[in-house]
C-alpha cells in the first residue's frame, strides 16, 4: 500500500539520504515502495544532538537514513545507549525497547522510542533543576 505524504509549502523531506524540498505550495508525495524518509520535523542535526539522548536519535537517525555507513552508527548509538542506561536507570525498559528494535533491524520504530528517550531526558533533567530529585 502506497505511502502518502502531505507537505507544507517549502517543508524538506529526506528519502533515501537526498534531501527533498517542496515548493511554494501545498503538495502531495506519494510513495510506492519502501524507503527511508524523515521529515523536517523528526530530523535532528549534528549540532543539536547534545545531549545524550539526542546522541542516541542522531546516530539511529544516521543508521536508518545512510546505510551504507550503518554498522558505525550502530556502534555510537549502542555506546549512547549503554552511557544512558547508567545515568538514568529508569530509562532501562525504553533503552531495552530501543535495542530490540535495532536487533530487528526496525530503526524507524527505534526512531520513535528514541524520540521517547528525549522526553524522558527532558523530565529527568526538569526534575533535577526543580529540586525534585
């Protein structure tokens, strides 16, 4: 079953590794196999990957989008992980969960739990800054 795919005027898309733009409209993408594609919202740059969750999204990121290079990226995501795990031990079953997906070879869905990760990161650190840990 085709995907379909509404963009935004000027919203960027990555498929395949190549960068996509859409023009000054509305527009439509329809794709009729399978293909590795983030949109511009869940795309995370090098730059802003600094902390160690976003680590983690940016290196499954790079493994799901450039292939050819997966085995590296794999490698620094296990090694963001495993750092994760130990900092904040109640991440352990969402890090479990995003080592199972990647065992599966389903990185978009490891994607989305790392999206996870972030948030849990974001409560993790609100509640250190409030005085609540």
């Amino acid at each position: 079953m085709p995907l379909k795919i509404s963009l935004k005027p000027n919203e960027r898309i990555i498929v395949n590794g190549a960068v996509l733009q859409n023009g000054d409209t509305h527009g439509q993408l329809v794709v009729h196999n399978e293909a590795s594609l983030l949109r511009e919202k869940d795309i995370l740059t090098e730059d802003e990957s600094a902390t160690p969750a976003r680590r983690v999204y940016y290196a499954l990121q790079c493994a799901y989008l450039f292939p050819e290079k997966l085995q590296t990226f794999l490698g620094s995501c296990e090694q963001f992980l495993t750092a994760f795990a130990e900092a904040a031990p109640s991440a352990h079953t969402l890090v479990a969960d995003i080592r199972g997906d990647v065992k599966a070879d389903r990185l978009y869905q490891a994607l989305r739990k790392a999206k996870r990760l972030m948030t849990k990161e974001k409560e993790i650190i609100d509640a250190y800054e409030s005085g609540a840990v």
